[in-house]
C-alpha cells in the first residue's frame, strides 16, 4: 500500500482543488440568484416596489438610499454641478446642510421632478397610503 501512497498525494490535492472550485461556483451562482430576486422585489408589483417613486426616474436608487449627494443628484438630472448647487441656492431644489455638505433626500428630489414642494407631495404620499389602505 506504500507503493500507492505518493500517487494518492496528487489525486486528493486536484480533488480538493475541483471541490473547491465547485463550491465557489455553487457560492457565486446563489449570490447571483439572490440579487436577481432583489431586484424583483423592487421591481412594479414587487413587495419592495417603491410606488413613493413609481414614474420618477429614481426607481433605480437602491430603496434603502435615503439621501443623495449632489453628485448623485447630478447624474440622475443630467445637470452641471454648478446648476444643482443653484437649485439649491434659491430654494426651488429642497435640501439640508449637514455642516459645509449638502444632502438631498429621494423625496425632495422626487417632490422637486414632479414640480411640487415638499408638503405637495408629502399629501399625494400621504392620499396614496390611504388608497392602499382602502383597498
């Protein structure tokens, strides 16, 4: 049996290796369909569907993104930094300060691309959980 023992060596390590392999495989393949079930949770008609922001062209912010920077908010309203910084400014563009830094929430951003201010929209909000509620 000693004969057999140093083949043995090389035949357990390329097993360990494929098993291995295998697993990483079966990992990331049940990593992918987890994220692929996210994003049908979020999807409309999903549990997670967010109907807050059905039609703003936010639906793609992850829904646990509560506030945006104004880079974020730059590329989701295609502007220049310097034009967001002006909404801000002169209030048409809700926002808060958080020392020198400014942050906009999805639903002052959602309130703003609707052409409301933040009390319009919180009563559509606000109309709309009482339709569910109804329902």
């Amino acid at each position: 049996m000693s004969n057999h023992t140093p083949q043995l060596g090389p035949l357990i390590a390329n097993l360990e290796a494929a098993l291995k392999s295998a697993h990483a495989a079966q990992v990331a393949a049940l990593e992918g369909l987890r994220r692929l079930a996210e994003q049908a949770e979020c999807q409309p008609g999903g549990e997670r569907w967010d109907w807050e922001l059905d039609g703003s062209g936010l639906e793609g912010v992850p829904p646990d993104v509560g506030v945006l920077t104004v880079k974020e908010v730059m590329k989701f309203l295609r502007l220049s930094e310097n034009v967001v910084y002006e909404l801000v400014r002169t209030r048409q563009l809700p926002a808060m300060r958080i020392g020198s830094q400014i942050r906009i929430t999805r639903r002052q951003l959602v309130a703003y691309m609707r052409g409301m201010d933040a009390d319009q929209f919180d009563a559509l909000i606000h109309r709309r959980v009482e339709e569910e509620v109804g329902r």
